[in-house]
C-alpha cells in the first residue's frame, strides 16, 4: 500500500510550488516572444504535422536539415513512454547503451564507444549538457532528466562545436523555458514498492521584460531488493531537486537567462549479485567465501555487507548564465557562463555477499568546475554560415575512499585489513573553435569545422593507513625488504638504507621512472601531471534533391583526454593515467519525410578508426597480483548501421521503429588478463557493445465525448554484449590462482527483450492525463554488467517489474 503521508506530502508540495509566485494568468509580456519560444522543440516529437527542432549546430534548425545522426524526443514522448532516468533514456535511444556501476556513476556508450570508469575525475565518452552547459563530469547528469522540453542525443565523436571533446556523441538536455502568459502543471505517479514521485511547475511573466519558470522534483520508494542469505532488504529511493529559469530581455537586441539547480539524493546505491569465486590466493581465501552460495538468477535478489550497508547523501548545486547580444544586424555574440559544486557522501557494496571483501563504507569528495564560452555567429539563414568561438574549463576533483578487504586472500600474506585511497586531480582546459557551411545553391551545402584544444591535469594519488597500523607496518616491513635486497626487485640496487617509518602517509612504492630519475621503491605520495593538445575536426556535405529529402556525408576526428585513476595501489604503476584516445568516422546518411508526414525515417551507416581507446584493465602487481589499471589499447575499429522511422498510416495510430547493428573488433592489443597472463586480444570484441539493438513503440489514440483514451506498448530487445575486455576469447588460471576456473561465457551479458505497455485517457485538452504503465510487464530477468572484485566477479541485475498510476495536470 502506498502510505498515505507519501501521498498527502507530495500533494502539499505540489500546491505550493503553484502558488509559490505570484504570476497574474493576464499577463503578458509586451516585447515579441524570442525565437527560442517559438522554434524550440515545443511540439512533440509524436506530431508528424510540426517539425522537431534541434540545436545541435549550435542554432535552431529543423532536425531534418540537420546532416548529422540525430535523435531527438519530446518532453511530451518522455512522459507518454515512462522515460524518467538515465537507464529509460538509453532504451529509447538506437545504439546507446546505459551501464550503472557501483558509486551510481552512469556510464554511457553510443555506437560501442564508451569508457567505464566510476571515479569522479574521468571524463566521458559521451558528453552531457543541459541547454549547451556541459555537466563535465557523469556524475553530475544524475537528475538532469525533468522538466525537459526535449533531449537530443548526437552520435559519433564531437568536439567542432561542443565544449568538452568526446569520441562517443553528446547528449543535451533542454530544460523547458518560462513561457510569456501563466502556465502551471506536474504530475503525480505512485507505483510499486510504494513509490511515489511527483513534479510541479509554475511559469509566466514577472513583468513586460522578465519571464520566469520554477520546477521541482522528487521521489520516494520502499526497498526493492531482498539478501538472499538473511532476512535484510535494500534499495529504498529518497530524492529530491528543483530548477528556477530566469529570462530578461531588456531589449530587442540583448537578452539573458539565469538558470538555478540542484537535487540532493539519498537513495541506496544497488547492491550487485554474487557470481563466480575468483580467488587471488588459494591457501588464504576465507573459507566463508568459499562456501558462500551464489545469487540466483532472480532481480531482486542480492546481498551486502550489514555492518556497511549501501547508503547516500549526494547533493548538487549548479549555476549558470547565459547571454545573447547581436553586436550588428545577423550577428550575435553568445556568453555561457556556468560553475557547479557536487558532493558526494555514500557507501557501497562491490563482491555482492555479507563479507568484508571489498566493500567501500565510505566514499566522499567534490567536483568544483567552471566553465565558459564565448562564440560569435551570425544569421542561421545566411547562404553562408560561420560559428567562431573559445571555451575554458577549470575543475578541482577530490575523492577519497575507506575500504574494508578483511576476507580478501591474500590477507594472511600482509596482515592487513583495509585502506583509505584519495585522489585529487586539477584540471585546467582552453579551446578555440569554428565551424563553417555553405550553400552551394539550393541542393548542396559544404560544411567544415575544427577546435584546438589544450588539457593539462594534475593528480596526487595515495593509498594509506586506515588507522589500525597494520597497512603501514605491512608497506614498511615490504620496502625495507626492498631496499635491504631481502626482496629482490629486477632493475633496482638495494640502498641498503632503511625506510623512514610511514605512519599515516602513502604506502604505495615508487616503481616508475616519469620524471626521468631512476625509480627509488619508497613510499610516498603519487604525483604527476598530464599535458594534451589536439585539433579536432569535421568536414561533410549535405545534398538536397528535393523538399523532403536530405543525404549527408561527413568525416569527423575527435579526441577524449586522458586521466589517473583512484585506485588502491602496491606501487605507483597503478597509478599511471591513460592518454587522451583518437577516432576518426567516416559516416553517410539520409533524412526522409513525405509531403503528407506520415512517414518519416532516417538512416545512417559509419565506420570507426578507433586509435589508443581508454579502458580499465589488469596489470601484474608483484606483491598483491592482479589489480585495476588504466590503459590505453592501441587500435580497434567498429562499423554499423542504423536505421529510426516514424509512420502514422491512420489518424490517431502513431508507430516509431528504430534499430541499429554494431560490429566492433579490437585489432591490436596485448594485455594481461582476469588471472594476470598476458593475452593477445586481437579480434576480441569491444565490452559493451551489443550487435544488435531494436525498439518498437506504438500507440492508439481516439477521441469520445471529452475525452481522449489511449493505449500504448513498448517492445525492445538487445543482442549480447561483453563486460569484459576478452571476455570471448575465454579464461586461463595458473595453480597458484582459485581451482574453480570461471567459464568462458562469464562476463557475457546475455541479450533480452522487454515489454512496456500504457492505458489511460486525457480530459479537457490535455488538461488532466490518467495513465496506467507497466515497465517490463513480463518480468524479465536480465543483467546490465559484470564486474571482477579483487577475490569475486558480481552482476548487476535489473529491477523487476513495475507498474503503477500517473495523474498529469496542467493550467493556464
């Protein structure tokens, strides 16, 4: 049962916001309506009789003019599908794909080009931006996904135009805007597990030069996971944010935005499920560890570390102003402005069982960035088009982690239980770009573009002490044996000189040779300091042979910077960062609308020359074995094809099918693998990356009286994928490693297929919506990645199925 205070709480929250500004609904503002009003993607995606609009040029422009791989929803198609998180957005999408880890930092691929990496200070593949202000780092896009007018997602690497270089495609986010006459509506949806969430806006005019638009959001829900082992559960959601939107536009020729957020989310991170022993250690794995039953194949079932139970505190501040200034007639330039602080404050379980074998009770830090760009353009319907501009970026990221391995096998070797790791990385990055097209007449466009960009990053990494003094006692007890030749290290001569003690300093021995010197096998602190530049660049043509069809071609190269990992290290070679990768794309692609618009489909086929792509591997540690690292594979390359068409062959019935096919090989690396023997994955596939991906989404609507039912179904299906580099290619244990040798299909993500469906009927206008959904109505059971801990490998299972009610209003 939903518990009635949920439901009275959300209701009074929701009846203050609309009342929260005195907006007259009479009002309206005596200066014409800005272009950004009247083109921005205000109609839904699912009326074929208006156009999509989409910025993705860094103007408004009709999505079907655009020669570029596009897709664009509706804030109305989000709402009408149930796409209220990250994972939702990736269904919907063609070639994304949306892998959660344990910290709740999302990771997203498109077209197989994706990183997972969980620390706060990696860049991603994919860049997030919310209207064109980049969220630099992914755990800043967390709740970014409400009160949205429309999302656009754009595939293949990036970096001509948007100001954070990345290889994979950008996905932006477009907030709805405050309106020039009183609007307020939200809607209310309560569900399983008791969940119940809500949003609310208000908008309108202030006065005949000021509009504003204030959203909330929040939610609640009981537990969804279940221990498997012991009567415990887990998984209660706890989150709420909000969003003020002020525009000023004191003339005809300067105008402004101001955009106020935030969220503060106290929901529990996702415990993973148990699934293969893969110990470091034979004569020391725990023998509870041995005897511990795996998780079964169910998606609630799960198990933690009581005493460490999964918690968080996250909270996200963000500011940023906008300013437009047409300096001559057509001619505009454009300041965006923003800074965000975000703090994480959580705890998570990674083996998946109710041992301390690798559980990190604490994980806290921030990100600080600033960022600002200046870009001077001129008139959108110019027969020739220039965009000129520079970008910089300042970020300060800190994270630290206490962890707790007291069952790990190789404690019986250091007789230590646990570490504290932190990371503190300042990065500082400046670009100047342009971007130019032509129209060569009325059938052909040129178009070209290219950005400078320079990155510099610098890192401290340390792994110490938790306080026990055990870590310290083990580290000095190894470098002493180091340095009085009692461990023999090739390369490095015995000082004979013993260490000073460690205390609660770094423990971590200095094994590399970055700043030119010899390495010294002392402890201390991690430094270094990564410094990149590079052109990226994109060059096409656009033919128009008639109304309604568009064919493009383009090239791109883009570039994603590098990056240090946090990790918990024996020596400084697990601290070395990955350098920036390459990818050039050699794409063509078409866009198809019929006089009438009842049929619309585009298409696009590309092929990716992948160079030195970033990836968390394996190295060799000589004294704990096999440990995380960063590297860079040398050269991979992928190619596919997609394929999004919209029809609508009689009034009321809407049918959208999209899909994509990816095949993705790595063809030049050799690494260590699972149990530290060094492989050759030279035609592995990359991890991540499903062949085959479809999604077929229809709905019926029809008119009675005052009412407006509807129905709709959701279909969607994804063919295997990997999460593990080499994961095809099988696993080999030397003796010295666990005797259950995991199989070959373990870091398979099996494909599966799920059904959404929706019921309900709109009143009034659209006034008020009913709807009743189900997602995944048939409960299927399918994983969403695979992990290797230090002695374990773990999944991530989906949750199971839901369903519940939706009321929608809206006034004005």
């Amino acid at each position: 049962m939903i518990k009635k205070s949920t439901i009275r709480s959300l209701c009074c929250g929701t009846a203050f916001v609309l009342s929260a500004l005195p907006f007259a609904a009479n009002q309206a503002l005596a200066q014409d309506v800005p272009a950004s009003d009247q083109q921005a993607g205000s109609q839904p995606a699912s009326d074929f009789g208006q156009e999509i609009v989409v910025t993705a040029n860094k103007r408004e422009q009709s999505i079907n003019k655009v020669g570029l791989a596009i897709t664009a929803l509706s804030g109305d198609d989000l709402k009408s599908q149930g796409v209220v998180s990250l994972g939702d957005l990736a269904n919907a999408v063609p070639g994304l794909s949306f892998t959660p880890s344990a910290t709740q930092t999302p990771v997203f691929t498109v077209r197989g080009v994706g990183f997972y990496e969980s620390s706060l200070a990696a860049y991603p593949t994919t860049s997030v931006y919310m209207d064109q202000v980049p969220l630099a780092f992914p755990a800043l896009s967390t709740h970014a996904n409400f009160d949205i007018e429309r999302v656009e997602v754009i595939k293949g690497p990036q970096g001509t135009l948007f100001g954070q270089n990345s290889t994979g495609g950008a996905i932006n986010f477009i907030a709805a805007k405050p309106t020039s006459s009183f609007e307020a509506g939200g809607d209310i949806t309560v569900g399983r597990f008791n969940r119940a969430e809500g949003t609310a806006y208000v908008s309108g005019p202030l006065s005949d030069t000021v509009r504003a638009r204030i959203a909330v959001t929040g939610a609640r829900a009981d537990d969804w996971q279940k221990s498997y082992t012991r009567a415990d559960t887990l998984g209660e959601v706890g989150y709420y944010g909000g969003r003020i939107i002020i525009d000023w536009r004191p003339s005809d020729i300067v105008d402004f935005e101001l955009n106020l957020n935030g969220w503060r989310d106290k929901s529990d991170p996702q415990a993973p499920q148990y699934q293969t022993l893969l110990s470091q250690f034979s004569p020391g794995t725990d023998p509870a560890l041995v005897a511990y039953p795996f998780a079964p194949f169910q998606p609630r079932a799960a198990d933690w570390t009581p005493s460490t139970r999964p918690h968080a505190n996250n909270r996200l501040y963000q500011g940023s102003l906008r300013g437009n200034w047409e300096i001559a007639d057509g001619v505009v330039l454009t300041s965006i402005s923003s800074y965000v602080d975000y703090r994480p404050d959580q705890g998570f379980e990674s083996d998946g069982t109710a041992l301390a074998n690798d559980d990190f009770f604490i994980d806290r830090g921030y990100i600080k960035s600033f960022n600002q760009e200046l870009r001077l353009a001129n008139d959108g319907g110019a027969p020739f088009r220039w965009v000129v501009g520079a970008n910089y970026e300042k970020s300060h990221v800190y994270e630290y982690q206490l962890q707790d391995f007291g069952t790990l096998s190789t404690v019986p070797l250091f007789g230590y239980t646990g570490a504290y790791v932190y990371s503190d990385q300042h990065m500082r990055n400046y670009a100047f770009f342009a971007n130019l097209e032509y129209d060569l007449g009325s059938e052909v466009t040129v178009k070209a573009g290219a950005r400078y960009t320079n990155a510099r990053r610098n890192a401290a990494v340390c792994t110490g002490d938790p306080g026990d003094g055990s870590f310290s006692a083990a580290f000095e007890e190894l470098a002493n044996a180091i340095q009085l030749g009692f461990f023999p290290v090739d390369g490095f001569t015995p000082t004979g000189i013993p260490v000073p003690p460690i205390g609660a300093g770094c423990g971590p021995l200095d094994n590399t040779t970055l700043d030119g010197t010899p390495a010294t096998y002392l402890p201390g602190e991690f430094r270094g300091t990564l410094s990149e530049d590079n052109i990226s660049w994109r060059a096409g043509i656009d033919y128009k042979p008639f109304d309604g069809l568009l064919v493009y071609a383009n090239v791109t190269k883009g570039y994603k910077a590098g990056s240090y990992p946090l990790a918990s290290g024996a020596t400084f070679e697990q601290f070395l960062p990955v350098t920036q990768e390459s990818l050039l794309s050699i794409e063509g692609g078409f866009k198809f609308r019929t006089d009438d618009r009842i049929l619309q489909i585009s298409g696009a086929g590309f092929y990716y020359d992948y160079q030195d792509k970033q990836l968390r591997s394996k190295i060799v540690d000589p004294i704990f074995g096999i440990l995380d690292a960063l590297t860079n594979v040398p050269k991979s390359r992928m190619f596919g094809v997609e394929l999004d068409a919209t029809l609508a062959p009689i009034p009321g019935l809407s049918i959208t099918a999209s899909g994509s096919y990816l095949d993705s090989k790595i063809t030049k690396f050799v690494g260590p693998n699972t149990a530290g023997i060094d492989t050759d994955y030279s035609g592995s596939v990359i991890p991540y990356t499903p062949k085959f991906q479809a999604r077929i989404a229809a709905e019926y609507r029809w008119r009675t009286g005052n009412a407006e039912p509807f129905v709709g179904v959701v279909f969607s299906t994804r063919s295997k994928a990997l999460a593990n580099i080499g994961g095809d290619k099988g696993l080999v244990l030397t003796p010295d490693f666990a005797s259950s040798v995991p199989p070959s299909d373990t870091y398979t993500i099996d494909g599966y297929s799920t059904v959404d469906a929706r019921i309900g009927a709109s009143f009034n206008d659209g006034r008020y919506t009913v709807t009743l959904f189900g997602k995944n109505i048939f409960n299927k059971y399918y994983v969403t990645n695979i992990f290797t801990n230090y002695d374990t490998i773990s999944r991530y299972a989906a949750p199971p199925a839901t369903y519940g009610v939706t009321l929608a209003f809206k006034f004005d």
